[in-house]
C-alpha cells in the first residue's frame, strides 16, 4: 500500500511515502458482546451515579453516516467514557474508535480498549501500519477519535494542536476523492480540575469542519490552515465559567 497525497496539475508535488520494510499489521476489532454491555453500563449505572450533572450541547451536529473524526479537548481520563456516552451507539448507533497511545495498552485496560476497538499509536514514532489502520477506518465510513492536543490539560485552555488530526484526514482525502470526512470539534470542561463524585461536566459539540473544503494545493499549508480553524473552534466552545458548580 502507498500512502501519499496529491494536487491540482501545475502545484508544488505532494510527498509520496513508501515502505517495503516489513512490518506486523495492525488490526482492531469491537467485541459483539463487550461493547454493548460497557456502553449501556457506563450511560445508565456508571456516570449518572459519578457525575451530578451532565450537560451536553450540539449532538445533533454528530453526524449519523459516513467517515467522521472526533477532535474532543482532554482534560481527563472520564473524557474516553463521556465521549461514547455523548456520541456513542445509545445516541447514533455507533461506536467510536479510538486511536490511544501505547501505554493505554497493556494490562485490563489495554484489554479494554482493544476489545472497544481502540488501537495504538506510539506519538513519538508512530507506524506507518497504524496510520494505514486509521485510514482504513476512515474508508469504512467510521467514528475515529484523536485528542489533538495529544496530552491531558486540565488548565481548562486548549492548548497548541498536533498537526496528526489534519495531515492524517488531507492525506486520507487526497488519496480517496469523495471520502467527504468530517472532523467534529468537541470541547469537554468539568467543574473540578481533578473530577470527583459530584463533579459537573459539559460536553459542548461544535459544527463539522469538512475535510474537502482544505484539500487543495499544498498538503502542509491546508494541514496549517485546518489545524488553526479547529483550534478557533475548540477556543470557542471552551468555557469553564458556564459550568454549574
């Protein structure tokens, strides 16, 4: 498989990425039988006994087809639980995959999140098999959540994005004409830096920015311009202040 991005005639050529090393494929897949008893767990037992009040605005922007990515502000672990609860199969009928980092991976939890067909990514070196993967999903018409600020910051600011949201879904694009991915800006403040039993959580869903719209002409300049207008959004639905205590 080739993996590359393409322009207009008479643009600067886009990079083309090859690899004949040989390397293990990675897969993920949902449990039939986990997923729809952790979803209904966590959206009628766990979180409504957590949290005491959970508000969410927007979700009718989530879209019910096609190939989407969540771009949520982290702020704490509770975001991969209220993310599917605010977006997940209960709601659209569809579970979310998420792309997390290596070290989510081990152990219970690693077990976890595969068997919700979660993958790894390692963010220092990441696979050329794992961004295929995550193409894959795109193609499949699949929810594929990246937090772009890549780290937990609980300072309530959204902090500076990594260019991977971006260069991933342009290059997926690029490759696929009339893919039509949506990234779907979502910001997710508490009411306590460190959520506790009691907390409060608004969970505020902006409008989808649409991939095709950004490609054209030069990959690294549309990743630029779309990683600044999702950073502008996410600015904007995030604001501590409006959180009930």
């Amino acid at each position: 498989m080739q993996i590359y991005t393409r322009e207009p005639a008479g643009s600067q050529t886009l990079a083309i990425t090859k690899t004949n090393t040989k390397v293990s494929r990675t897969t993920s897949r949902i449990s039939p039988w986990l997923s729809p008893l952790l979803y209904l767990l966590g959206r009628y037992f766990l979180l409504p006994l957590f949290f005491r009040r959970i508000e969410i605005t927007g979700q009718e922007n989530v879209p019910l087809t096609g190939p989407v990515i969540l771009a949520p502000t982290h702020r704490s672990r509770w975001d991969s639980l209220l993310l599917p609860y605010a977006t997940g199969r209960c709601v659209t009928g569809r579970d979310l995959r998420f792309m997390v980092t290596i070290n989510e991976c081990y152990g219970l939890q690693g077990w976890i999140v595969k068997s919700m067909g979660g993958f790894p990514v390692d963010p220092q070196r990441p696979a050329i098999t794992t961004l295929r993967h995550a193409v894959e999903l795109l193609e499949q018409g699949e929810i594929l959540v990246i937090y772009p600020e890549g780290n937990i910051y609980r300072d309530g600011k959204v902090h500076s994005l990594k260019p991977g949201i971006a260069r991933l879904s342009l290059s997926a694009e690029f490759n696929h004409p009339g893919l039509n991915i949506k990234i779907l800006p979502i910001s997710i403040n508490y009411s306590q830096p460190y959520p506790q039993w009691g907390t409060s959580v608004k969970i505020c869903i902006g409008n989808a920015l649409k991939v095709p719209d950004y490609a054209v002409g030069n990959l690294k300049q549309s990743a630029e311009y779309l990683t600044s207008d999702l950073a502008l959004v996410l600015e904007e639905l995030s604001n501590p202040e409006l959180i009930d205590q």
